[in-house]
C-alpha cells in the first residue's frame, strides 16, 4: 500500500475511496477541492517538483491562507515526506502491501463512537 493512500486511510477515508482519490490528487486533479486545499497542493508540488524555485509569494499566500503556524507546518511536513520517499528510493525499500496502521485506527474510531 502506497504511503499516501494509507495517509488518507488512517485519516478515515473509506477504503474505497482511497484509490480513486490518490490517483486524483497524483494527476493534477484538484478543481473539486476548497480553494484552500489547492493552494496546499500547489504549494506541495512546487516544493516536491522545483523547491527552488518556491518564492516570497508562494510563502505569503500560504501565510495568508492558513496563518504562518500552520502554513509552516505544512511546509515541514511536505518537505519530510519529500526526504523520505528520497530515502526509501535510494535504498529501494518497498512499501507496505498493507496498511500497517489499519488496526490503530480502527481501535480509534471505536473509542471515538465510544464517547459519543
């Protein structure tokens, strides 16, 4: 299982729409999503695709968008992810055939209805 489709299954996406969605979100095809989320995913593949080349404006719009803690939180978290997938490409570590994180959230929803 790719890293970002378990992403978005520990998120609580239903299984069924995890793939469907990833392929989306790979192909560029964002027009169904808030104008917030766009502006997170340009500002992600822009720092996936030509970090260099992500600019005063691109931090102002994100700082503007979503405040400069969460904007930077962001940029953290695309920039790991970025190192990481560097990291398993270069010593060719497959990913997981399943979503080792599946039980973990099942257990955590259960509470969650638990509470309710």
């Amino acid at each position: 299982m790719g890293h970002s489709e378990m992403l978005l299954a520990v998120a609580g996406l239903p299984e069924n729409d995890v793939e469907g969605l990833a392929q989306r979100l790979a192909r560029g095809e964002w027009t169904t999503f808030a104008p917030e989320e766009r502006i997170a995913f340009a500002a992600a593949h822009r720092l996936s695709r030509a970090p260099a080349s992500f600019s005063a404006d691109d931090r102002a719009l994100l700082a503007a968008t979503f405040g400069a803690e969460r904007a930077a939180d962001l940029v953290y978290h695309v920039a790991w992810c970025n190192y990481m997938t560097r990291f398993a490409d270069a010593f060719q570590l497959p990913l997981e055939r399943t979503n080792v994180f599946a039980e973990l959230a099942e257990r955590a929803a259960r509470e969650v209805r638990h509470d309710r």
